[in-house]
C-alpha cells in the first residue's frame, strides 16, 4: 500500500494548535502533516526576533507531546517551500492567511510554486474576528473611521467559537535547522487565563494607570499567533457573563472587545490602504511642516527628555520590549507634536524595539496619533505630559520604577522636578542637568508650534 504524500502545514504569525483552522483542515483529511516555519529575509527587529524563539519552542514542545516535530528553515518563503516539495513529494500547502502589503503577492508566488509541483495551496483566515472583505460599508467600501466599523460588529454574528486540537493528527519529518542556531533566548508562558481570572473586572477603569497592573499583556501572543482573537474573545466573553462574575467583568469586557476589534480594524485598514505603511491616509499631510531634529530624538530614544513619565516608558521599553498603551500615547504624541518629528521615522522604531512589534497596529496607531490616519478627532489633541503623569501614576510609582534617579523625590513635584523647590531637589538628590535632565522643550512652546503647524493644513 502507497503511503499518502504528506501536507506540509506553513505556520507563519500562528504558533499555536488550538484555534488553527489550516492545521484542523489538513488534520480533517487523515494525511501526514508536516509543519514548518520559514524564517524570511524581512529584518526582524531584535525584540521580536527574541519572543519568536520563545513562541517557537513552545510550539515545538506541544507538537512533540502529539508526535510531531516543527521544521525550521531560513530564506524565501517560495525557495524553500519548493524545495520541500521536491524532497517530500508533499500533495498540498496549508498556511493561514495574512494581510501585509507584500503577503499578496507572496502567497500567489507559493500557489505558482505549488502548481508547477501538482500541489494545492489553500490560505484560510485565523488571524482576525472578520476578514477584511467581510466588513463593509453599505457601498462595499472599507471604513475609515472606527465607530461604525465597531457598530457593525457588534451587528454581525459573534465570531466562530475557537477550534480544538486535532486529536488524531499524523506527523512526517525533515530536515531541520536548530533553533539554538538562531538565537538564544528564553520563553514564556500565556496569560489569557490570569488576566479574565484576576483583571478583568478592573480593565475598565484601570486599564490606563500605569501604577497598576490590569493591562491583559496579551499583544505579543495575539502578534505572533500563540492565541487567536478567537479564543480571547470568547474567554473574556465568557468571563464576563458566568455566574459569579464580580462586579466590573461586564465593562471590563466590553472595554477589552472594543481594543480587540481596534486590532482587526487596523488590518482591515492595512488591507485596503496599503499604502499607508509609509504614507498618510489623509493626503493634506504630505505637506505637513515636520521638522527634523537629530538631537531631540536622541534624547527620546535615551529617554532624557526632561519628562518623566515619557522618559519612564521609553526606558522600559528598552529594558522589557514593551510599553503600556497609555504611555504608548503619550510619547507618540510628545514626537510627533512637542518635537514635530515625522511619525514614520519613530513607527519603525517602534517595529525594532518592541515584542509585539505588528505592522497593521502600529502603523494605523502612529497614524492616529498623529492625525494623517483614520479618526482624525486627536488631530489637534496635545497631550501635557505632566498632566498625564499626575492622571494616570498618581503616586509616582511608574517613574520611580523606571526612572529611580528620581525615585526620592516627593510625588507633588515628580512629574514635573524643574518646578521643584531647591529644597526638595536638594533632598532627593536631583541635580537638574546633570541627575537628570531639564525639559528638552517648554510644553507650551510645544503646543504653540505644533498647533500652528496644524493650521497650516487648514489654509492649505
């Protein structure tokens, strides 16, 4: 009896087993499945290039306990996905579909490689709640603006509940790279559980302070496919109306599936705008005045702005690959409007030094931010970077954490030190431009400029 040709299972920003429609429907067919991972060509900023080792030895692990082993191999995608062809005569490619500009023309370079080889190639969604062509306008337009794409979520059926494991799944190996080779770094474990558990009920209302932590820390796991919007949604869902639930878990939940339907909004934005990776989506701001001031975004990028809550989450983000939304909006909006420094300079950034660097959310934030991207509203909104500190680290805990050359001084002037009596400097230790730096620039020369560039697009 001739054995069956084996499917080779392309995982790509989905390192998981459960919730994997490619994996379940090449598992349905009784075939041997062969999965691989393909590390591109793209440069990967290093923070990600640290969580994916971690997410691919963990989905190496889960395969091993099911008899399998996950195959590494580096180059283009289409080169190696041929050459695996001809070494295992495999029948077809399964792989989950996905929505960078370039992944189009990717994926139908795989389906040429796959039909000059007599094999099949089938995408299947997983990486979203909706598919971008699912959620439309009346016209069969994409929205622009969040609001009504959100109402017309909630309008349309509650997103397919998450598949399970495949239990009967057959396995065939190749020849592997060794992760080890690749880099060598740790791994960790999910949160979905702790955060509906222990957070949910206080996301609400504490999602933005960052003295506490009720944030769901969930970015880089849904980023790199450990779990699907799927599984989150229906976890929080389901945590938020079981019998018991405290008080709080209702709101915390709709306040969660909103930023997870953000999430899908800004692929679909990607999706239809892809342009927008590196172009505004509001056309007046290819004329916006910005300026360019190597000096000011150094000393960002060293957070030694002078301003303790942006420099907090800057250094953390050094130190952790990570920043809380909230902060994420303050230090955008200190960019890309106290310092009038292009917004797509500080994106890539961005894409370099964080875990959960993903195109379609980072983009379609830094754009909203800066006012060229969908949602204009925050077009003329100036954060106050004190007036953010005081609000959402009361106490002071944040900066000190991160910030600990302030950590003595008293929570009424640590936003703000230069305003600090010399006493109270004096007695925590703070030496202004030499401690710790003066404010790069005066918040409300900030404001004045960046309002008057604004203007400028108005007259234009």
């Amino acid at each position: 009896m001739v054995a069956p040709l084996p499917i080779i299972v392309w995982f790509r920003l989905d390192l998981r087993l459960t919730d994997h429609p490619a994996l379940a429907a090449a598992a349905e067919t009784g075939t041997p499945l062969l999965p691989l991972y393909i590390l591109g060509r793209w440069r990967m900023g290093g923070a990600s290039r640290w969580w994916l080792h971690g997410s691919l030895a963990a989905l190496d692990k889960d395969l091993g306990r099911m008899g399998g082993r996950l195959c590494l191999r580096q180059g283009s995608a289409p080169e190696v996905l041929a050459a695996l062809l001809a070494e295992t005569g495999a029948s077809a490619i399964h792989a989950t579909r996905d929505y960078a500009p370039w992944d189009e023309a990717l994926e139908q370079a795989v389906l040429a490689v796959c039909k000059a080889n007599g094999a099949e190639f089938r995408t299947l969604g997983g990486r979203l709640l909706f598919e971008p062509e699912s959620i439309l306008t009346k016209e069969g337009k994409p929205y622009r603006l969040f609001a009504p794409f959100w109402r017309v979520c909630l309008a349309a059926k509650t997103p397919r509940a998450p598949l399970r494991v495949p239990k009967r799944a057959k396995f065939v190996e190749a020849e592997s790279e060794r992760l080890d080779v690749w880099a060598a770094w740790g791994s960790r474990g999910a949160r979905l559980v702790s955060f509906t558990d222990f957070h949910l009920s206080s996301y609400a209302e504490g999602r933005s302070r960052l003295d506490l932590n009720v944030t769901s820390r969930l970015s880089p796991h849904l980023h790199f496919g450990e779990v699907s919007p799927n599984q989150v949604w229906h976890a929080v869902a389901s945590a938020a109306s079981r019998a018991g639930a405290p008080r709080g878990a209702e709101a915390g939940a709709e306040a969660y599936l909103r930023e997870l339907a953000w999430r899908d909004f800004s692929y679909h934005l990607l999706k239809h705008f892809p342009a927008m990776v590196s172009e505004p989506l509001r056309p007046e701001f290819t004329s916006f005045p910005w300026c360019d001031d190597a000096q000011a975004l150094a000393a960002w990028r060293e957070g030694r702005t002078g301003y303790p809550i942006v420099d907090a989450a800057v250094r953390e983000l050094w130190q952790t690959g990570f920043m809380p939304n909230r902060v994420r909006m303050i230090v955008a909006s200190f960019l890309v409007k106290h310092l009038l420094i292009p917004w797509q300079t500080l994106a890539q950034w961005f894409l370099d030094t964080l875990v959960d660097a993903d195109l379609a959310n980072n983009q379609a934030n830094w754009q909203w931010v800066a006012g060229s991207g969908t949602d204009a509203a925050p077009c003329f909104r100036i954060f106050n970077p004190v007036l953010q500190g005081e609000k959402f680290d009361p106490d002071g805990a944040y900066v000190r954490r991160w910030v600990p050359e302030l950590g003595a001084l008293a929570a009424a002037h640590l936003h703000a030190p230069w305003q600090a009596p010399d006493l109270a400097l004096t007695q925590a230790g703070v030496t202004l431009g030499q401690s710790y730096p003066r404010p790069i620039i005066d918040h409300a020369t900030a404001r004045a400029r960046a309002l008057a560039a604004f203007a400028t697009l108005r007259n234009g």
